[in-house]
C-alpha cells in the first residue's frame, strides 16, 4: 500500500471505515521457537477483542467467552507489526452475541496490511452471580 500525501497510508477495502476495537505491537517475548508471534498471544489478543466488543454491545454487562471456532491462521505476524483487531457480530441470542474477529497487521517494514488470522467468538452475558443473562439486560 503506497503512502499518501499526507503521510497516512490506504486502508484495505475490507476495513476502510471500521474502527479496530484493539491495536497492540507484540514485542520480542511474545515469539515462539521459530521467532515468530506465538499463535496464543495473538488468540488471547483476539479473545480481549470479542470481550471488548460484547460489552459494547451489551451496554456494559459483563461476558465470558463460551466458544471461539472456525479459527484461521492465514500468515504469521512479526515482532514490531501493528496488529489491529476488527468485529463484527454476527448473530445475537437471549444470552450471547457471537462475534466475527479478524486481526489484520500493519507490517512495519513494508508498510503493507494483511488479514493473519479470523475467528468466530461466542461471548455469554452474565449476572452479578456468575450466570448466564440477558444480552439486553431485560
């Protein structure tokens, strides 16, 4: 992606427009044996994003994650890229809302963007004693 004029640098078209509901750099503890970002770290990553984004949609009622499926590693991320993690919901239930996550980086030599990995998260409402409730607080 070439850089503009004013130094910013075009979006890909599948996240022009949304707003990462995370952004982190991984640092160099957070590689596995073949130096690479460990696949964990970035899940976990994933998984503090689909929280984020359930309590966003539940106006603020705590949730805890009930599933994460259909989990894609498409390439690996490097020490120093910019990771982004985009949601999207995709079905809501009396209880849950199961979210899309797609983590995208910035890589920092090239200055390019790539999808990495994506992932379908499940994430539960629940009440003051720890069971599930209403999304909606009703």
């Amino acid at each position: 992606m070439p850089i503009n004029p004013d130094h910013s640098i075009d979006l890909p078209p599948e996240i022009q427009g949304r707003d990462p509901v995370l952004v982190v750099i991984p640092m160099p503890a957070d590689t596995n044996a073949n130096g690479d970002i460990f696949g964990g770290w970035l899940l976990a990553q994933m998984d503090l994003a689909a929280g984020a984004a359930a309590y966003l949609f539940t106006r603020g009622r705590p949730v805890k994650t009930r599933a994460i499926s259909e989990i894609e590693f498409h390439k690996p991320v490097y020490i120093g890229d910019k990771v982004s993690i985009y949601s999207s919901i995709v079905k809501v239930g009396n209880t849950s809302v199961t979210i899309k996550i797609e983590s995208w980086v910035l890589r920092r030599k090239e200055l390019i963007f790539e999808k990495v990995t994506e992932g379908v998260f499940t994430m539960v409402a629940v009440g003051n004693d720890g069971r599930p409730t209403s999304v909606t607080g009703k």
